[in-house]
C-alpha cells in the first residue's frame, strides 16, 4: 500500500468520525455552561450519548472485541 492511500485513508476515517462523533454536542455545551465541571461528569455523559444510541452499546462493542 503506497502512503499517499493510507494518508487519504485516515483522513477519510478522522472526516467519519468528526461527524459521528457530533453527538457528544451536548456534552460539550454543559461543558461550556458549567453543568459538567469533573472529568467523571464528562465521561457519564458521554456514556449517556452512546446508551441513547443503542441500549446495548458497550455489550455490542465488547462483543466485538472494540
């Protein structure tokens, strides 16, 4: 595989995940507004946006080996 695919291709992957992981907006504005002020508040409700996502988020992606 030559380096200029591998580039386009992480590039490609990085573009993906900036849009999917726009469903953590939320987070980010109690983040701003000062609702979430500790990590451990981030990471809940980060893990709040996966489990609106799919009920069975982290079992799914355990299950996948992710």
């Amino acid at each position: 595989m030559n380096k200029l695919f591998i580039l386009k291709n992480e590039e490609s992957q990085l573009e993906m995940g900036k849009k999917v992981e726009q469903e953590h907006k939320s987070t980010w504005e109690k983040i701003k507004d000062g609702t979430i002020t500790t990590p451990e508040a981030m990471y809940e409700s980060i893990a709040q946006d996966h489990l609106a996502e799919h009920k069975d988020y982290y079992t799914i992606h355990k299950k996948a080996g992710l």
